[in-house]
C-alpha cells in the first residue's frame, strides 16, 4: 500500500539548513510586551510584573505566554517566581527522600544521560505530599505555575514532577525533545504521521523551578530558541550533524534560586555539565500535561489528596482565597472525569460527571471531614471501575 506524500515524517527528509533557516527567526521585544528583556533570544519575565498584569487581564497574560511558546522562541523564564523560603523548605523535603532511596538501594535512571551521574527522584509530586503535605501545599498554591499551565494547556491539567540533583562532574545529557515523540527512537516516531508531530507538544509543558543559584558553571539546561518549530524535530535530534550542531551552539542561561523556566517541549535542549568544583544543581523538573493526554508518570492522586486536604482545610480556617486553594487542587486532584463507566459515574447535572477536584473542591466548601472526603473518594473511585 503506497503512503501519500507528507502523511508519514521521513529521517532522509531531515536537512539542517531547514532548521537554521528557522532559527534564523529573532525574538522581537515589540511583540511581548510584558517581558521585562530578552537574553540570547529568551524572554525574561519579572514575577511581580507578571502577577500585576494578571490581576488585571489573565487572558491576555496567558495569550502571550502562549504564543512565545508557540510561534516565539518557545521558552520563557520568570525570575523570583517563588519565595526562597518555599523553595528551601521542599529542598529539605527532597533531600530527605533521596538520602531514603539511596538506603533502600533503589536504582536512579535517567532519560537522556549517564544513569548514576546524578540523583533523580521519580514522582516527586506524590512523595512530597505524603512526607511533608504543608511543604507541598505552599509550594504548589504558586500562581504561576497555574498561570503558565493554563496558558498552554487550559483547565484539568496535571502536575507530575521529578526533581534532578546533578552533582559537580555530572556530564550533560544529549540534545532531544521531550514527551511524548520524543520519548521514541526515530523508527518508532516516524510511523506517527505528520499532524500527530505538530499537536504532540500541545499536549505538554515542560518546566523547572531552580532550587539553588545556578551559575552556567554548574550545568543549567541548554537551549535551542525557536528550534520547537522545525517540523521534522522529532526525527532530526537523533541526526549527528544536527547534535554537532546543538553542542557548538545552543545558548546557556545562569538561573537564581526560586527563578521559574517554562519551555514547549519540542524545543531542543538538554541539561547542561556540571564543572562546578562545589555546586550540587538541584532542579525541581514539572512536567504538566493536558487533560487529553496520558501523563508519563502514574501519580496515586487519591493519595494526594488525601494527605494534603487537611493543610486545606487549615489554610481555609486561615483565610486563604479560593483561588489559592483551586491552584493547590489543580495540582494535586485529576481534574478531568473520563474514562470513567458511564454506567454508574453518569452525567446528571451537566455534560459530564464531577471530577476528583470537584468532588474536594465541595468538600472544602461543606467543611466536610478528612473521613468524609476518604469515603467520597473511595465511591468515586469505584464507580468508575468498568465492573
């Protein structure tokens, strides 16, 4: 059976001229005009200034995140996002958790770098909400990881997060994109056809928070602006002569602690080396997906929930806003109802059944009981199990 012309993506198709004609694009300050700058073609975006902004028109702060990453040089960075004291507390959380799965001889892996050259802690999400739920819950009641998620994703996104220790002398890791094709060799991405490569990084968002001073000595993340717009990515970064090129001209960006880094995933990076004598980089990676999509990690978000809804609760009794409480919610709960057995879980009152975040979000307003949230949890649970 013969394939139509531009249906399927070729390996033979990738040429690297192609790409720096894209790359030859500039990232014009005129056209985002709530960027405080823009360095080597990155835009930097201050936290108070974006939270300004926000308060008076979102959309049109999140229509401008979007179309950096878009149709822009696809990476942005808001420096002071997070308070350094938020950021110190989840440290001391996440040190915690590795110094215990070093103990219990867990194995550390990683994607696209030398497995044990660093310390990498897979669903951090869930482990930081069952080891510390008061740490998580200020961590992730920020409102722009919030901002930026909804920018690119909409509502019912999910969290995932895995932190990245790189200790001095961890080797950089090889240029790539990320989730979904670009977790996929090239045979394997090329047999996706050609509108499945663009929609694939609408899907995702891919993010770090900076959990020390980051000095391009000690390895930030490398990065090709305006690369996530070259069609045939997914199959090219495998390519020699296009990681030639990367390793000799990728720009590098020094990041201070707290500092927020959002990036389209078809964007070709990679993590930088580490050639600091003393500088352990620790950076919290979020990868947060689309309601209509399958998130990489499976995060138990019952669990979550529930042991985060009775720091809810005390952040209620305390006066925080609901929109402070939804954003720790959305992080925490699925917020989108499907699959589910429609048999049982049915759509009464609108187009859908309630989703998990619904269902907390009603019990905070009900003042309702850790018990009484479990046991909600547990009927919804299972009346959207298929028997």
């Amino acid at each position: 059976m013969s394939t139509a012309k531009g249906h399927l993506m070729r390996t033979e198709d990738c040429q690297l001229e192609d790409l720096l004609a894209i790359l030859a694009d500039e990232t014009d300050p005129a056209d985002y005009p709530l960027a405080e700058r823009v360095v080597a073609g990155v835009l930097i975006y201050g936290a108070d200034a974006l939270r300004r902004a926000a308060a008076t028109d979102p959309h049109a702060v999140e229509a401008e995140l979007a179309r950096a990453w878009a149709d822009g040089p696809g990476i942005v960075v808001i420096e002071g996002a997070f308070d350094p004291t938020v950021v110190d507390r989840a440290t001391a959380v996440f040190e915690r958790i590795i110094a215990a799965e070093k103990v219990g001889g867990r194995p550390s892996g990683d994607h696209f770098g030398k497995p044990g050259a660093n310390d990498r802690v897979w669903n951090c999400l869930e482990k930081h909400a069952v080891l510390d739920p008061e740490s998580f819950v200020d961590y992730y009641a920020n409102d722009l990881v919030a901002l930026a998620a909804r920018a690119w994703l909409g509502p019912g996104y999910q969290v995932t997060a895995q932190v990245n220790l790189v200790h001095p002398g961890g080797a950089a890791q090889t240029v790539h994109r990320d989730y979904h094709l670009g977790f996929m060799d090239a045979a394997q991405a090329a047999r996706y056809p050609a509108h499945v490569h663009s929609l694939c990084a609408s899907l995702t968002l891919q993010g770090a928070v900076a959990h020390c001073d980051m000095p391009v000595e000690s390895g930030p993340t490398l990065y090709l602006p305006h690369s996530q717009k070259y069609s045939h990515g997914y199959l090219a970064y495998w390519l020699p002569q296009f990681q030639e090129y990367f390793v000799a001209n990728h720009i590098q960006l020094p990041l201070r602690k707290g500092d927020l880094v959002f990036f389209n995933p078809a964007l070709l990076h990679a993590a930088g080396s580490n050639v600091s004598p003393d500088i352990d980089r620790m950076a919290n990676l979020l990868q947060i997906n689309s309601a209509f999509g399958r998130a990489m990690e499976a995060v138990d978000r019952r669990r979550v929930v529930a042991a985060v809804y009775p720091v809810l609760v005390a952040r209620q009794r305390a006066g925080w806003s609901s929109t402070a409480l939804d954003t720790v919610i959305a992080a925490s709960a699925e917020g989108y109802p499907f699959p589910t057995n429609l048999d049982r879980d049915q759509p009464v009152a609108s187009m859908t059944p309630p989703t998990q975040a619904d269902l907390v979000r009603a019990s905070l307003a009900e003042r309702a009981s850790v018990a009484e949230l479990q046991e909600r949890l547990s009927v919804q649970a299972l009346s959207k199990l298929s028997h």
